[in-house]
C-alpha cells in the first residue's frame, strides 16, 4: 500500500491568484510611492533648469492676383503658381536672404537680458536702458555680454569679460564708453534700485539668423489649398511674433518685385532700341523736307507713291524681325549663363512660344529647386548630380527651341529680302528724282512704324507693371503666445509619474526575480511533492543566539505558539500505530532552525502528558546545552565512545516530562559513531522509557551524519526556514525518502513571517485528483485577525499619529 502510495505521489495542482498579484505589487506601495516621488521632483527640477520655448503662428496665401488694368495685355508670360510651387515658395521663406530682411526691420542692434538664479532670460522688447552708439563696425566689434550696475545718479559699472579675465569699471552717464571698437553712450534711465541688475550686448542681423531659422517651419496646411501656414518656435514669445510678421511682409513684397522683374527687363530693352530710332525718325523726316525744298518736288506719281509704301511696309516688318531676333539672342545669352530667371519678352508669331515658355518656366524651377539642395547636400552628392543633369538637359531642349524659332524668323527675312528686292528695282526704274524722294520716304516711314511699334509696347509694360499685385497675401498676423509649448510640463509630469510607476512595480519585479530563497508554503508545495506538516511563525520578538528560553512556554497565547501546536497536533497523527516514535528534524544547512524547531515541539509535546526526551545529535555543532544552560562536558559522544552509561547522560529539563541528552565534547569520528550499534541499542532502550524520543540531528545537506538516525526514525521532519533555504533546500527531502525509500518524511516551514513581496502568486488547490493524498491541515494565520484569541500586541501603525504623542 505504501508503495502504491508513493508511485502516485504528484505535486499538488495550482492556479494563478490574479487578487494575489495585486497584493504583492501593493505590498511594497511605499517603493512605488517614492520612486513616483523621485521621478517628479526630478522633472521639477528638469523643468526649473530647462528654458521655455514658445510658438506663435500665421498664415500665407497663395495666389495669382491680377488687376483690371493688367487683364488688358499680355506682355509677359508668367506660369501660374500651382501646388507644385508651394515647395519652391517655402524655401524663399525659410532663405537666408528673406530672414536677414525681416531681421533689418526689427531693432535689432541692442539686446537686453534679466539675470536669473538658474538662467539668464532675454527681455525683447523691453529696452530698460537708452543706449546710443557712437562707433560701431558690423565686421569688428565687441560681441560679448556685458552687466550693468547702477552706482548713484551720475555713474555706472560695467563689467565684461575679455578673454578669461573679468573686467569691471565705472563710467558717467551722457559719457563715451568704449570697448574694443564699440564706442557708446549710456543715458541716464532715472531713478532705479540700485540692486538691478541689467545685462546688454550688441548684435548685427547675422547674429539672428541661425536662431530665426532653427525655429522657422512652413508648410501647405491641406494638399492643393495654397495656404501655407509659418510657424516661428524661440524662447521669447513677442521676438517670434515680430520676427514672423516681418518675414511674411519681406515675402510680399518680394514676390510682387519679382513679379516686376520680366516688365522691367523689357521696358529697358525698348529703351534701348528707342533713343537709336528717335534720332533716326528725326533725320529721315528733316532730309525729306530739304530734298522737297532743294528740287522744288510737291508730289510723285501713284506708281512711285505705292512702291515707297510697298518697301517701307516691308523694311518695317525686317526690323521687327531683327528685334525679335535680338531679343532671341539675349534669351539664348542669358539661358547659357544660367540667370536665376529668364523671361521671352516679345512674340515671335511662331507655334514654338508656348513650348518655350514651359521649358523656361521648368527651367526656373529647377535652378531654384538646386539652391535649395545646396542648403542641405554638397555639389558632389547624387541629389545635386541629378538635379545638375536635369538643368542641363531642359537647358539644351530650350536653346533647341531657340534655334528653330530662330530659322523661321531668318527665313521670313530672307523672304522679305527677296520681296524688297523687287520693290527695288520698281523703284530704279522712277526718274531720279522721284527715286530719291521714295527713298528718303521709305527710311523715315520705316523707322516711324518701328518707333510707334516700340512705343505701344513699351506703353504696355509699363500698364502691365503698373498693374502687378503680389502673388502672396497675409490672411493672419502672428500673435504673441505665452503658453509654452516646450518643454511640456503636463506631459513631462505624466511621463514621470509613468517612468516612477514602472521603477517601483519593476523593482518588485528584479527583487522577486533575483530573489534565490522560499518565503511561503505555496512556494514549497510547487518544487516538492513531500507534504508539509505545519507552518511555524516567526517569533515577535528578539531572540537570543542559543534560545535559552523554551518560547512556546514563554509566551503561550502567542500566534507563535499557536503554530508550534498546530505542528505538534499534525505530529501526534503520524506513526500513531507505535506507542513510541522517534522523530528526526534535520535540514539541509545550519541556521535554519531545526535545534529551535527540536526544542520548542518537544516542549509542546511534554504538556499532552507525553514523556519526551530531547537527544543533541548534532555531535560537531550542538546547541543543546545552551539553550538548557547546562554544560557540555558529558552527552552522547561520550556514550558513544563507551565513556559512560545511558543513565548518565540523562539530563532533568526542569519542565515535567521533558529531558534531554546534550551532544557532549567533539569527537573525532562524529558520523561513525552515529553509525555504531550503541547509538541503535540507544535508541531502542529510550523507547522503553519515553513515548516521544526527539533527534537534533546535524544538517543533511553539509554532513551525512543524520542518516543513520533518518532510517530508523518513525517521522523525519526536514525543516525549511522561511528567507534563509533556498529554493533546492526544497528538493532535499524527497531525494532522500526516494533514495532510501522512506515515506514517513515531512516539512515544516519555520519562521514564516507574511511577507507578500516574496509570496507565490499561485494558489493551491487541494481538490481533484489531489484530495486524496497526503496533506495535513495547518494554517499560517496570515490574512486574518486573531479576534482576540491570540494575546500578540498589536504593532503600532505608522498612519496612527496618537503614538506620537504618547
């Protein structure tokens, strides 16, 4: 039956506690509290020392204005902004050039700063004090800060450091202070503390640039809508506004000079051509009136009179054609010197001008689109190498372009050559006179026609400028915005007390994980299946080294005392058949309790009217005799080694029904003699005088001393401190009751104090398949009062502040 018993022997089943797991994480709630606790105050002081950024908004938009006036031409062609431009105008936004302009309209040139414990802040755009200067070079002047201290009503300090080397002097009001090559004067501000503290320095718009554009973000609000919104991020509030609206204005204006820029060109290429044919219409009219009056002719006939229209229409329309050809010229020029724009002014009558016009357009684009790369890639980078091959080849379609538009027009003037040629001979067959005078007709109608020409479309570059309206209009005006936006405080403080939550519920997770040692007896049910006989609780309070007092009896209404009855109780079931039992406690290393465990059930057992008496087994490191304050110098060694007689090593406890037998002197050979046929003729003999006989043996897992006494034992207890045994301790006594086939093997848990920290979040669940082996009822009184049962002193509460005043 035993043997069936033991083949079926199973660890007991459990099931996860989900309650249980809420428990330990709140066991040590203080950890998580002041982890929490750090983690804020840590994100205080983060805060304190971490300077403010604000951000403040407005919005561009985009589009192609055109007025009355402009709508009655066409002088230029300008491609249409699009979505696809609002990159390109992003750029200019965010340009150095664009920057430095906005900068230009601030006051710049002074900045003043408030000296803080922690930081220094700027105060733009409060200027405390009027300063005036007197020499200042943009390229060499002096660039660091300087503190100023009022000193009475006519003088100041100024202190500054040059070099590594701290310079203070004073100076008067209304007077030139110089420093390095700055020179400047220092109104003076009226009455002020003269605990204030001011600090100043001098500044160029270069100075601001790096700072506006680290905080400058553009962007289109919504695909298509051409908005863009700017975004201007900087630690003063008022500095980010003023800068952003200047930057939106500089745009403006910049976008309509730009705009100007095509009508421009063209009013002075006519400016050109018109100061040479306003002197060439005067001359031709004045030599026509001295011929008239010279030859005394009044008029020519209609055959002279239609070929001198004939030739001059004809003349009229090869200038033009020269023009367009000199305009082509500039265009061919300026695309092969890779201006950053390039413009057709004139029409060329040709189907090619709109094709030319796109890759004109594309061209400017893609010119701006490399200045922007340049801002990000050196000029060997793939980027700039793509973008470079891109430029050249809508470089060489457009001067393609050209070429051809170039051919038609030289063939139209070949042909107009060949139709003046015949006009020509017309003419040379008119008498002498009248030749002369279609002659001089012709030149002065064909400069006349090209003048006019010239004029009206000089006239109408001039209405077109007139009428251009920027392309970009302010919808809303930035606004100073004192809330912060970095750093966030609210998200800061939420990530804290996150980080300190995780700290402390993950320094109860590191402490259980790295944690080697067994707490509770779920802890030891999962790693054995050797059934446990009781739990017994840590002792309120100090105990001394070698437990003179038998603390069971010292204290009996105690929850301690409690728990050594209810192992007592357990104990008294097994082996109940023998009218006497020899029980073996033993453990697998010193200091677990198993002399303290022998000590105090043998006392508890002495108060059922049970004769016990308690042997030191332990023959290298007894404690025995200490606890019972008698001396060492005769036990059960020198029985063993035939130095005395049992009655002799019998020793009175002075508790009725209770004695003992001590360890005795050392030996030599401590585990041969607990081998020896005395030690059994021993114990058989105390069976005829005593119902219980109670082994301290030496720990099992240092020493194998205890291993006779175990075989022959009716109850071995293998004792299992809670936070000293490790977690193999538990697998000790099954090994041994396999090995030497026992099944009278039990545990008890010694000074189990709840500790949920360290506690098994398993519960066991003796139902099933396991109701019907071998476990013993016991309670570890944890997670109950004692409603008075138990005479433990309730310990005082931290929470209770009437301790504080007792």
């Amino acid at each position: 039956m035993e043997e069936t018993e033991k083949t079926q022997r199973k660890l007991p089943s459990q099931e996860i506690d989900y309650l249980k797991i809420g428990k330990i994480l709140l066991s040590r709630w203080y950890w998580i509290a002041a982890s929490v606790g750090i983690a804020v105050l840590i994100s205080y002081t983060y805060l304190w020392y971490t300077p403010k950024t604000y951000a403040t908004s407005g919005t561009l938009k985009i589009e192609e204005k055109k007025s009355e006036v402009s709508d009655l031409v066409a002088v230029m062609t300008v491609p249409d902004r699009g979505p696809s431009k609002i990159q390109s105008i992003t750029s200019v936004l965010q340009s150095r050039g664009l920057i430095l302009s906005a900068i230009k309209d601030m006051d710049y040139r002074v900045g003043f700063y408030l000296s803080g414990r922690v930081r220094t802040s700027e105060i733009y755009p409060s200027k405390p004090l009027n300063i005036q200067l007197i020499k200042f070079d943009s390229l060499n002047f002096f660039h660091g800060l300087m503190t100023f201290r009022p000193v009475d009503k006519e003088t100041f300090s100024l202190s500054y450091e040059a070099g590594s080397k701290e310079i203070k002097n004073r100076f008067r009001y209304n007077r030139p202070v110089t420093i390095g090559n700055t020179s400047f004067n220092i109104k003076y501000p009226g009455s002020i503390d003269n605990g204030t503290i001011y600090m100043f320095n001098f500044n160029i718009p270069e100075d601001y640039v790096g700072r506006v554009q680290g905080g400058l973000r553009a962007g289109e609000t919504g695909k298509n809508t051409n908005i863009i919104a700017l975004q201007e991020t900087d630690s003063n509030p008022q500095f980010a506004a003023d800068v952003l609206n200047n930057i939106m204005r500089e745009y403006v204006v910049f976008d309509r000079n730009q705009k100007a820029q095509s009508a421009s060109q063209m009013i002075d290429f006519i400016d050109s051509q018109l100061s040479f044919l306003s002197n060439e219409v005067k001359g031709s009219e004045s030599s026509i009136e001295k011929y008239k009056n010279k030859t005394k002719i009044l008029d020519v006939s209609s055959a002279s009179s239609t070929s001198a229209t004939k030739a001059a229409e004809i003349e009229s329309n090869r200038s033009l054609l020269k023009i367009q050809l000199i305009a082509l010229d500039q265009l061919k020029d300026q695309i092969t010197r890779e201006k950053d724009n390039v413009t057709v002014n004139f029409s060329t009558g040709g189907t090619d001008l709109p094709a030319l016009n796109a890759l004109i357009s594309k061209l400017d684009a893609l010119i701006s689109e490399r200045s922007d790369l340049l801002k990000t890639f050196t000029l060997n980078s793939q980027p700039l190498q793509d973008i470079n091959q891109q430029i050249l080849q809508t470089k060489l379609t457009a001067l393609n372009n050209i070429k051809g538009i170039r051919n038609g027009l030289e063939k139209n003037l070949s042909y107009l050559d060949s139709q003046l040629s015949q006009v020509n001979q017309t003419i040379m067959a008119l008498p002498a006179a009248q030749r002369d005078l279609v002659s001089l007709q012709r030149d002065f109608e064909i400069n006349d026609k090209v003048y006019s020409f010239l004029s009206e479309k000089k006239l109408e570059a001039q209405i077109s400028r007139a009428g251009i309206l920027p392309g970009a209009t302010v919808i809303e005006f930035a606004q100073p915005n004192f809330n912060a936006v970095s750093p966030n405080e609210h998200d800061i403080h939420r990530s804290a007390i996150i980080f300190g939550l995780a700290v402390g519920l993950g320094l109860i997770i590191l402490i259980r994980v790295i944690n080697p040692y067994i707490y509770d007896k779920e802890t030891i049910e999962s790693l054995t299946a050797i059934p446990i006989l009781g739990v017994i609780r840590k002792y309120p309070e100090l105990i001394d080294e070698n437990s003179r007092r038998v603390l069971a009896l010292s204290k009996p209404r105690s929850i301690f005392a409690e728990s050594v009855r209810s192992v007592r109780t357990n104990l008294s079931f097994l082996a109940s058949e023998k009218s006497s039992k020899v029980i073996c406690i033993t453990s697998e290393v010193a200091g677990e309790g198993k002399s303290f465990v022998a000590v105090n059930l043998s006392s508890t057992l002495s108060l059922i009217d049970k004769k016990v008496i308690l042997i030191g087994a332990d023959l290298r490191r007894s404690k025995i005799h200490k606890t019972f304050h008698v001396p060492n110098d005769l036990g059960l060694s020198n029985y063993l080694a035939h130095q005395s007689q049992m009655e002799e090593i019998i020793l009175a406890s002075g508790q009725e029904n209770l004695d003992f037998i001590v360890s005795g002197p050392v030996p030599p050979n401590p585990s041969e003699l607990l081998h020896s046929g005395r030690m059994m003729a021993l114990i058989d003999w105390l069976k005829t005088r005593y119902d219980i006989i109670m082994i301290d043996t030496a720990p099992i897992g240092l020493v194998s001393d205890a291993i006779p006494l175990i075989r022959v034992s009716d109850i071995n207890v293998f004792v299992i401190r809670s936070g000293k045994s490790r977690y193999y301790a538990a697998s000790v006594p099954q090994r041994i009751a396999q090995e030497y086939h026992l099944d009278n093997t039990v545990i008890v848990l010694n000074a189990y104090e709840e500790d949920l920290l360290h506690s098994r979040y398993y519960t066991t669940k003796f139902n099933g398949e396991n109701a019907g082996s071998r476990y013993y009822y016991y309670s570890d009184y944890s997670g109950y009062s004692g409603s008075g049962y138990y005479a433990d002193e309730d310990k005082n509460k931290w929470w209770d502040i009437r301790q504080w005043f007792k």
